[in-house]
C-alpha cells in the first residue's frame, strides 16, 4: 500500500499477475477536505488543526463515501477477509510504504505500533483532536498539519476495506522493486 500528496494505491497478486487498486485521494487532498469542512478557504489557511471531534468524523465519512463509490477487486477482497488454512489469521498481510512523513509513518509515530490497526489509529486520534500544530509537533509527529486527515485517510481504506492491520517499512525514493523483493512477500520473515 502506498499513498502519497494526490493518492494512494495498494497492490498485490490477482491470480498469477499483479494487480492494482487506489483512488485519487492523498494527504494533500484531504487536508485540503478538513479545511474545507471547516468553512475555511484552503488558498489561505493551510492547517485545519486544531481540529474537533467533530470535524474527524466530518472527514472520515467524506473519505468513506468516496472509497464506497471505487469497485473493490475481488482478489483484494478474497486477499484481505480470507483466513490462512488452519487459522483465523488473514490469509495475506497489508504492507505500506513510504518515507518518514508518509501517512503510514504518522500512524505509526502516533499510535508507537508496527502493525497498528484501526483501534490504534482511532485511539490516537483522540489523544491528538484538538490540538494545535505546534502540540502535534511536540509529540514528534512530522508535518502537523497533515497528522490528522493522514491518519483519517488510512482508518478510513482499512475500515472500509476490513484491513485489520497494516505493517509499516521506510522506503526511500523508487519503490518499484518492492514489488519483486521475494522476503516482503512471505510473512515468515516479519
């Protein structure tokens, strides 16, 4: 699973190829979503923290409906609900990707998990609703303004994804071989 500024995808194997699913939503995009929830013009403001609770949920269902209107793949779904023969583990893990600011990066500073899974997500939401840019900081969370409508985005896919959990790996630059790299792809060697 990657994300970046303008959106996010998640791949995987579909049968013997490999294949995609994402949709035109990224950090900067619902960043600019929260301030604009908040009657605030985005050209001007940058930042929609601090941010109510109010203003979460505002954010998520918006992300929600979106993500409800995308044709999930039917190897995602199969890969994700899926239980490995002999036990209630999923079948297939979820890897994201991303430098030190990705959203994944944020979700795990925040909730201090690898994997984190919703409920860390939403608990760590709540400890960082209502704070100031310079509070998130503080809590050596990079990029501020972007924390909460990050971690919204990445409850949001799991929710309606039915991700249970995500495991989170630095990259650096072209991620193109992660595809190919046979140790991410056997869950063994985490």
């Amino acid at each position: 699973w990657d994300s970046g500024g303008g959106s996010f995808q998640i791949t995987g194997m579909d049968g013997k190829k490999v294949g995609m699913f994402g949709g035109a939503l990224g950090s900067s995009v619902v960043t600019k979503m929260a301030v604009t929830h908040q009657n605030k013009d985005f050209a001007k403001i940058k930042s929609p923290n601090p941010m109510a609770p109010e203003d979460v949920k505002s954010l998520e269902k918006s992300i929600k409906s979106y993500l409800n209107e995308l044709s999930i793949p039917p190897w995602l779904s199969k890969a994700i609900s899926e239980p490995k023969i002999g036990s209630s583990e999923p079948k297939s893990s979820v890897i994201s990707i991303g430098g030190y600011t990705c959203a994944f990066s944020v979700c795990q500073l925040a909730t201090k998990a690898n994997p984190f899974s919703a409920f860390d997500i939403r608990k760590s939401l709540k400890a960082l609703v209502t704070l100031t840019d310079t509070e998130i900081q503080s809590r050596g969370l990079p990029q501020p303004t972007m924390v909460i409508p990050k971690m919204v985005l990445v409850l949001s896919v799991m929710d309606t994804l039915r991700i249970p959990e995500v495991y989170y790996f630095k990259t650096n630059g072209s991620t193109k071989g992660v595809v190919i790299t046979s140790e991410l792809w056997t869950h063994s060697n985490w």
